[in-house]
C-alpha cells in the first residue's frame, strides 16, 4: 500500500480505513496520499484520471467498473465492511411532505441497490 497514492474521502472516515485480510488476521490500513476531498465525486475523477487508488461504495463505481474504467484491486485480501448512510433533517411535529418523500425515496433505493440488481450478482463493496 505505501507503494500507492490512495485517494481519500476526506468526509468519511469508515473510507480512510482500508481493512484487508493477512495470514495473520485482520489489518486495518489509514489511507493517506496527495490527495484528499470532501465528496466521492472528486476522488472518483482522480482515479478515473490515474493519479491514484480509491476506496469508494459500490454506487460511485459500479458505472466505471462495468465499462472497464477502473479495475478492483486487492480482490483477494479486502475486507468488507458496511459504510453509513445517515440523512438528517430538523425535527417538527410536522414532518414536510418533501422531506418525508426523501426519505421514502432513499428507504426505497437502498433496500435493493439498482447498482446490485440487473441480474448481477451482490458485489462486495469496491476498491477501485
């Protein structure tokens, strides 16, 4: 891993650890490299653009790995482990309508992730 500039999501830090599986157990790798942002985006055109590996959820590079932009790395040692989606919002006694369909929208997105369906089967979530 020192040998690669790993891009960073600076805003989640479950995507700053890279955990991997050794002959000795698990290890756990803080990313650190020349560049770091504050949104997937970023760090997926960074990558795009060669300058570097990416750990990133299956819904930022499932595109780019079908069309063969980006390849997984380290396939045989990745740990995979669950990454937080959080949605915050003020609390009322009224909920606004928009809001509340927000939220019915994401329930309903990441309950059958349209990335993992489509015949495909479940991936693990990606290094790229």
């Amino acid at each position: 891993m020192k040998a690669h500039n790993c891009l960073v999501v600076s805003g989640s830090p479950a995507l700053r650890r890279w955990p991997f599986s050794s002959a000795r157990g698990p290890v756990v790798i803080e990313a650190a490299g020349t560049f770091t942002a504050n949104n997937a985006k970023s760090v997926l055109d960074m990558a795009l653009r060669g300058m570097g590996i990416a750990r990133l959820v299956d819904a930022v590079v499932d595109d780019p790995l079908r069309q063969g932009h980006l390849v997984k790395l380290f396939a045989d040692s990745h740990r995979v482990e669950p990454v937080s989606l959080v949605a915050l919002y003020p609390e009322s006694r009224r909920r606004l309508p928009k809001v509340s369909a927000f939220l019915d929208f994401l329930a309903a997105m990441f309950v059958d992730p349209p990335w993992r369906l489509a015949g495909r089967s479940r991936r693990e979530p990606s290094s790229a």
